[in-house]
C-alpha cells in the first residue's frame, strides 16, 4: 500500500504564493513556459516521515501527483514516482522513475506476460553528486558494453557487442530544466554481473536539489508511528 | 531445431467460438436490401415486409452517414409482425463499429435510479467516441518458444517464449492463455510478431528474412519481414472506441480508498457530464476525436410515461444525441401516467417528430418461409405436409405460437425415433399446448370453476 493514502489527514501545506499561469504543462515532457522549480513550488506538497524516510507527496496543478523518498540520514533519493491522468480522465498507472518498488511477496500470476526474471534489470539509483543506473544480472565483460549519449534525441544509448542488451533512457531531470547532456559527464563500469552507469549532475541541478531538500525540511511532517486517520 | 519440435508438440487447440444460444431473433443478419436499396424477398432471414425494410434501409443509410443527431423513428406495427426484427436487421447491418443499444421500456423502471437518470445512460452508451490512445507493445522475432507441461498431466501450463531485435534479446514468462494463443496463431521460430501487453493480443507480421531459406515449411503467401530494430518493447497509438457513458463512469469514479465508503448509486452527477461533453467538443475540434453516433433501440415504447416523454423531446434536440428507434404493438391507447388517450400511446408532439414505419401481417405464403428459415435455424426437419400445416396454424393462431410448435414438434419427432416431423407430430403438440384464443375458449367456458371467481367483473389495468 502506497503511503499517501494517509495523506489527507497529515498537516498540508501549500505554498503557492503566487498566482499560476493557466497553461497546460506536464511533469513528464520538457515544460516550455514554466521552471520546474516553478512547478515544484506550486505544487500541493504534503509530508511524513516513517521508517527513517521522508516521504513527500505532490499535486500538481493539471492534476497528476509525484511521490518521493529521501533517506532522513543522508539526504538521498530513494524513490520517485509519477502518475498522471489517463487521457478517458481515469486515474493512471504509477511510472516508477528513481528506486524501485517492493515487489509484492507473492508474484501476480494473472499477468499473461512478463519478463522473466533472468533478464538484465534496469533500475536509476542516484547518488548526491550523480544520476546513477544499474543493470543488474547482465554477466558480460565490460569490454562488450558502449554507452552513448545522443543530444539530438535527448536519450542515452547502452548497446552490446553481442546484440543480447539494448537500451534507451533519458535523464527527465535534465529535460524538465532544459539543460543540455552532454557525453563527457558519462561514464560506466562493470563488477558483479553489474553494468553502472553514472552521469554526473551539473551544477544547476545541484542548486535546484539543495533548494529543494531546504523547503521539503520544512514541511511540518508527522513524525514516526501510525498516523490516526480520521477518515477510518 | 529445439524450438520447432516443442511448437509440434503442443496439441491442436480447439477454436474457441463463442456458443450463441437460439434466440427468437438468433436467424436475422441483416436488412436483406440489396445495393440499391431494394429489399429482397427472402434474404439475411428477412421475409416479406417490403415496404417496411426499405424505410429501415433508408434509415440506416442515414445513420452510417453519421452526420444527422437526434432523429428518431417509431416502429409501429400488430404483435408479431416483425418489429423488433427490424430493428435487430438494423444492428447487425450497423457492424460491431456503430455503438447499439437495445433496451425494454420496462427496463428505465428501477428503485435505484431515476427514470431520466436511465434513460441518459442509455442516450449515453449509444454514443461511441473514437480516440487515440497509448498503448504498450512487444514487437521482435521468436527465437524460440519452450513450453513445459507439469508431469502429472493436470495444473496450469508454463512457458517462455525468447524475442530478439537486431540489437537485444530478452526471454518473457508466459501464462496459460498467452501459450493457448500462441499454439492457436501457430507461431514457431522465425516468426515476427506483436504483442500487445494490455490486451495480449498476438498479431504475426511475417517471417524473419533471415530464415528466407527454409523453403520447405512455408506457403506461397508467407510474408518476409525485417528483424525490427532497438528495443522490444516499444509505445504506439491504437485508435479504440468508448462509448460516452463509459467516460462518464471513468470520471465520475470517487478517487482513491474513499470510494469504499462512498454509496455509489449509479447516478452520474450533471456536471461530469458537462465537464465530458465539453472536453469531447475539444478533442473533437483538434482532431484527436471522432464522434460516431449510434443507435438507441426502446423496444415496448408504450411502457414509457409522460415524463420519460418529455424527456425525450428534449435529449433530442441535443447534438450529442443517437438515432432512437421505438417499436410499439399498441393502437389508441392511454399514455402512462396521464388520462389522455393518443396513437400508440405517445404524445403527439413526440409523434410529430417521428419517421413512423408501418409493419403489416405477413401472407401465406410469408409465413411459410418464415416457419422454413427458423427450422434450419432450430435444426428439425419438416414434412411437406407438416409444413403446409405448420403454416395454417400460424395463420389462424399466431406466427409466434407456430414458431413455439416447432421445436417441441421436433423434440416429439425425436422421441418416437423419427428424422423428420410429420403431420402427427404437429396434431400432438397441438393438442398439449393452447395457443391464446384457444386458451381464452377454455377460460369462457370454465370461468365459474376457477379459483377467485366472483371477482371477475374487475379487469385488470396493463396500460
């Protein structure tokens, strides 16, 4: 269960001070008009923290949400999520963009089909100074591996020698605050049955981040243990 | 060839076609009109009504068009003159595009739901909306496919099925019915195909240019396609169609956990609508949306009353509104709710906005062909003489009492050991069953011996 579900009884805080143009924006693609620290602070925020974790959750205002956790020790990110509308105006699926998601204890087997669990995974888990990857069960030597970035397709590239891998991802923190990718700040290496990939974060993104970590701190949160839920 | 042989193995899977049951109307395909127009004799178990299935055609024309709302057309006719057959020719003609919705006009009538409130679901559910969507796909090359059956014979099939590009491979788990359609669209290595993860709908685009060389396992129309390229899965718009009603349902939803204590009564509020309309006008005018306007078929009309009426004179004039289609079997009668007398039992300033459509009694020699088509339909084979008898009895009596004779004929025919039904057969089941004027007979004459008797005098109010 998703923890926001707690979310309407925990303290609330909006911080939108100034008026919002009516423009039609979403968090997923490149936003033309507004800054996504703009968004962000316009944004219904609400806060609470268990399990040694911040967790936040935002509206935006076209009505699709985010939901983030930080470490409360270090600061890092461990999980992001997006959802946004269905275009019929039902309540979409949840696109996991950083960390991943406890996988249920008991596997759904009404799904007719999925990737077996022998393919190489691929999960972001960034660090403070970089957006880091990993592609986790792909046992080939690091030789066989080429990771490229293509700035005309906002993308990065990894391809196999051995035609067994292939993938293309991009970084959606840079492209919501339309900065450039550029190929020298890509680097990987291989350990473990293990492919890490790391970008490092330029500087905007650095700012941005220590901004946001200051305004999330102060979010009155609730603090650890049941949150008594007066709608139950 | 590891993969080939486990493709051999698996058994043939038998066609899953839906079972239809024979309805009353199970033997209609259509109008039966030719290109023209003209109707036909006898044709897509249409027979006779001429006159009346021309008009329908017309109507159906219009309706494909699609450009004109809100027009509405009476069905009018003595029971068992082919109305609702009419209208069933119209939906099957219409094709599974065209949304089309049948109800009674008893069905409005529920303590749940105002009878307005049914009344637009149903206005709503005949209006279809052609969007585009999203949707997720597999598309690669089958490298192999490997499924395993457990030992014991019973339990749950498992397999895994291996997709490559031209730049990765990757192996899925499959489910049960994922290997039943696969063995079913007969895929085997070498194949490219699509998957779509929603639905799990399977397409094979063609063989792999790099098997070009096994000549032997392929026919003359075999199709040889490209490896495709970069990633499996990939995302691509599929253009499906909702009917407005269902929108509504999607919007009107209470989010999240709260929707398990909300009441949910059915009622769709006003303002979802509007807010749903508005936004399919937008889609509409950039172009992301079409609207098809469907078919709304109200069988029994005269159950409606005068609200219901009313309300249809206004959802009418609206421009989202569908072809309504009434049928009737009632003459002069009394409007529900009200003490006023009017033709088929509808208010005159609803009858002057509809295209009426007259059935008439069917002939002789209609009623033959009509008996003919249901017994191919019931599967009993009939005597000359049965038939010629079979016809009588439906003159006399009633088309559909004589359509009720048939099957129990043909079950009485069995019994016995016969292959085709004789005139005995139909004097058997005559004579156990009444057929109405017959059963009133009885009535008349034994009134005095049934049961409540002395109240005989109240007749009962059906209008």
């Amino acid at each position: 269960m998703f923890f926001f579900f707690f979310v309407p009884v925990v303290f609330s805080v909006s911080m939108g001070t100034f008026s919002v143009p009516e423009v039609d924006y979403y968090v997923f693609s490149i936003m033309a008009v507004q800054s996504w620290s703009e968004v962000l602070r316009s944004a219904k925020k609400t806060a609470l923290i268990s399990d040694g974790k911040r967790k936040v959750h935002y509206l935006f205002t076209d009505g699709s949400e985010m939901a983030e956790e930080y470490d409360m020790r270090t600061d890092e990110l461990i999980l992001r999520q997006l959802r946004s509308k269905t275009k019929l105006g039902g309540a979409g699926q949840w696109q996991v963009e950083v960390g991943e998601r406890n996988p249920s204890a008991v596997p759904s087997t009404d799904t007719e089909i999925k990737e077996s669990s022998s393919n190489p995974l691929f999960i972001r888990k960034d660090t403070k100074a970089s957006f880091q990857w990993r592609v986790r069960n792909i046992p080939y030597p690091v030789d066989t591996y080429s990771v490229s970035v293509e700035p005309a397709e906002r993308c990065c590239i990894i391809r196999t020698t051995n035609k067994k891998y292939y993938k293309k991802f991009s970084i959606p923190d840079l492209d919501r605050c339309q900065l450039p990718l550029e190929s020298t700040a890509l680097s990987f290496s291989h350990a473990n049955n293990t492919l890490i990939i790391s970008y490092k974060k330029p500087k905007e993104i650095l700012t941005l981040e220590q901004e946001l970590m200051r305004e999330l701190k102060k979010l009155k949160g609730t603090n650890e243990g049941d949150v008594d839920c007066k709608t139950q | 060839m590891a993969a080939q042989m486990a493709a051999t193995k698996v058994p043939e899977v038998r066609d899953i076609t839906r079972i239809e049951r024979i309805g009353a109307h199970s033997h209609i395909r259509g109008l039966g009109l030719d290109d023209a127009l003209e109707p036909r004799q006898v044709s897509q178990g249409m027979v006779g009504q001429l006159a009346s299935r021309r008009a329908a055609g017309l109507i159906l024309e219009m309706i494909k068009d699609g450009h004109i709302a809100g027009r509405a057309v009476l069905i009018a006719g003595q029971p068992g003159t082919g109305k609702t057959a009419i209208a069933m020719g119209i939906a099957q003609s219409l094709g599974s595009d065209t949304p089309f919705t049948a109800l009674a006009g008893s069905e409005i009538f529920s303590l749940e739901m105002s009878k307005t409130e049914a009344l637009s679901q149903a206005f709503r559910k005949a209006i279809g909306v052609r969007i585009k969507e999203e949707t997720e796909i597999i598309e690669g090359e089958v490298v192999e496919i490997q499924i395993d059956r457990p030992a014991t014979g019973t339990g749950a099939k498992v397999g895994k099925l291996t997709l490559k590009t031209t730049d990765m491979e990757t192996i899925y788990d499959l489910g049960s019915k994922m290997i039943e359609s696969l063995s079913k669209e007969k895929v085997q290595a070498g194949d490219v195909i699509t998957i779509d993860k929603a639905t799990g709908k399977i397409s094979k685009l063609g063989r792999s240019f790099t098997r070009a060389r096994d000549y032997d396992a392929m026919g003359a129309q075999t199709q040889f396609v490209q490896c495709p390229e970069g990633e499996l899965q990939k995302r691509k718009e599929v253009v499906h169609t909702v009917s407005l009603h269902e929108i509504d349902v999607i919007n009107s939803r209470t989010q999240g956990f709260l929707a398990l204590f909300s009441g949910d009564t059915g009622e769709i509020k006003s303002e979802v609508r509007e807010q749903i309309n508005a936004k399919v006008s937008e889609w509409r005018e950039e172009g992301k949306a079409e609207i098809i306007p469907g078919v709304l078929f109200i069988d029994e009309v005269h159950m409606l009353d005068i609200e219901c009426f009313s309300f249809l004179n206004r959802a009418l004039e609206s421009d989202l509104s569908p072809v309504l289609i009434m049928a009737t079997n009632r003459g002069i009668t009394r409007i529900r709710g009200t003490n006023y007398q009017s033709p088929h039992g509808i208010p005159i300033d609803l009858l002057d906005r509809l295209l009426i459509i007259a059935t008439s009694p069917y002939t002789e020699k209609e009623t033959r062909q009509i008996l003919k088509i249901r017994c191919e339909e019931e599967d009993v084979e009939l005597s000359d003489e049965a038939h010629t008898v079979l016809t009588r009895i439906g003159q006399e009596t009633s088309l559909r009492y004589a359509i009720q004779l048939i099957s129990t004929a043909g079950l009485v025919c069995r019994k016995r050991r016969g292959t085709e039904v004789q005139v005995e057969d139909i004097k058997r089941v005559y004579s156990l069953f009444l057929d109405e004027s017959r059963s009133s007979q009885y009535m008349k004459e034994y009134q005095d011996s049934f049961l409540f008797n002395e109240a005989q005098s109240l007749q009962m109010d059906t209008s």
